[in-house]
C-alpha cells in the first residue's frame, strides 16, 4: 500500500516528542510488558499511536514492524510469508523509564524475536530507486522550498506546533531529515538523498501545521498533493526524483512465526 510508512513517520514524532535529554537512548532498550493480540475482524492497521511517558500501543502489521526496527522500506524486506503485510496485531507496552529517541528500534527488534521469533539478517544489495537530487545545475532551488533565514530548535518547533510556543513561525519550519522521510513515505521505490541540503525549509505544500486542519486551503493543498505522483509533486521544490539503481541495505526474513499472543 503505498501510504502504509507513513506510520513510521508518526512513531518518530512519538520518540521525539518524549526525549528526555537526560537519558540517553540505549542499543539493548526493551519494552518491559509486551502484549499482541491480533485485530479485530475489519480494523485495518495503521492510524496514530497512543502513548504516555511509560506506555505505548500501536496497531501494526509484522511488516510494517520490521520495516521500523531496521528503519527500511517494505520493498527493503526480503523474504518472508504474505502475512507478513496482511495480518495487523494490536500491540500494547509498558516502560519503566520515559521513551528515548532512537529506543524504538531496539525495542521492536526485541519484540519481533521474542514474540514472532524472527530471524533476519542485513546484506546489501543493488535495486530500483530513485536519487533525490537538485534539479536545477546552478543548484538553486524551485519557489516552494524556502531556507530559514532564522533557523529554530527542535523544542521550539514542536512547541509552536502544538500551540504553545512564542516563536509562531517555527511551526512551518521543517528539518530537511523530515522532507526527506516524507518525500520517502509517499514514493513507490526507496529514496537516496543526493542533494546535499541541510537545515530547516518551509515547504509550500506541506500543510500549514500552525492552522486549523479543517481550514478549506489547507484540505485543498492536501488532497492535491495526495492526488499527483510524487514525482510531480518535487518539481515545485526545485528537485526531481531519478529512476536508478542504487545499493540499499535489505532485510532478508530468515525465519518467522506467527505471533505468540496474549
């Protein structure tokens, strides 16, 4: 499905949301309590995650899973039975520390080999994609990506998006990182950056964080970007997607089982 990352998206707002600076993220991190239950007959996986500092639940396929915790894309996973994208469980977990960035990787790994007994392996391997590169020679960019003059920290950004920060215009600030990985979530073949940007842009066609979502513009530039390929939608960035091959990382799925639920 071609929206089906976009949960990964939402799982790294949650981590970066509920950093604490303090404690830093940890390789071996688990989840203390795991519970999996199968869907309900009808409910499709997917949609936004409930969390509080110490507890996190999600809806997701195993597929989707492991695409999270070796941060590939499903054409990445190599291997492995149909339900592996077909059957979404409902997974529910405790913490006994608040959730780090970078925790959650670790933290599905952990959970796929105890509760799916998956075993898997990274190897690299040439595949279709597309370069994300500039696609102008002299390197300037299109009218909808405009460099911050005024860069903003991360704590500003999503305290402006949530409607209580003092700096209003950090909320239609995004970090290149996040173009990206939207730009990745929406195209049909995985995304090498290739252009050498950094730092903070607004986009003209990302919804405007900092206005009511039900705002008739801010529907309007959504649907029409969710109705054009990709492809199109960077031309008025000033990039352009190249069909290539690339060497990408893989996951190829040695083994796995059905979960072992509550």
């Amino acid at each position: 499905m071609r929206y089906a990352i976009a949960t990964l998206l939402l799982l790294w707002t949650v981590a970066s949301e509920a950093q604490t600076p303090s404690a830093p993220p940890t390789e071996d991190a688990r989840f203390d309590v795991t519970s999996v239950k199968p869907l309900p007959e009808g409910m499709v996986p997917g949609g936004s995650p409930r969390y509080t500092p110490t507890r996190f639940s999600v809806a997701m396929t195993a597929s989707q899973l492991i695409q999270w915790a070796y941060q590939v894309r499903e054409n990445q996973i190599v291997g492995g039975p149909e339900w592996l994208k077909k059957v979404g469980y409902d997974i529910n977990a405790t913490l006994s520390r608040p959730m780090q960035i970078g925790d959650l990787p670790s933290m599905f790994r952990h959970l796929l080999e105890d509760r799916f007994h998956l075993k898997a392996h990274r190897e690299r391997r040439t595949l279709p994609a597309y370069a994300l590169v500039i696609a102008r020679k002299d390197g300037k960019l299109g009218p909808g990506l405009l460099r911050a003059d005024r860069p903003c920290t991360t704590e500003q950004m999503l305290n402006a998006r949530s409607g209580f920060g003092t700096e209003p215009r950090c909320a239609s600030l995004t970090d290149w990182s996040e173009i990206v990985e939207f730009i990745r979530s929406l195209a049909e073949r995985p995304v090498v950056d290739r252009t050498g940007l950094t730092g903070q842009f607004k986009v003209d066609w990302f919804v405007d964080p900092g206005r009511d979502p039900d705002d008739s513009t801010n529907r309007q530039r959504f649907d029409e970007l969710m109705s054009r390929p990709i492809t199109l939608s960077v031309e008025s960035l000033g990039l352009k997607l190249e069909a290539r091959s690339e060497p990408l990382d893989v996951v190829v799925v040695d083994s796995v089982e059905v979960a072992t639920t509550d």
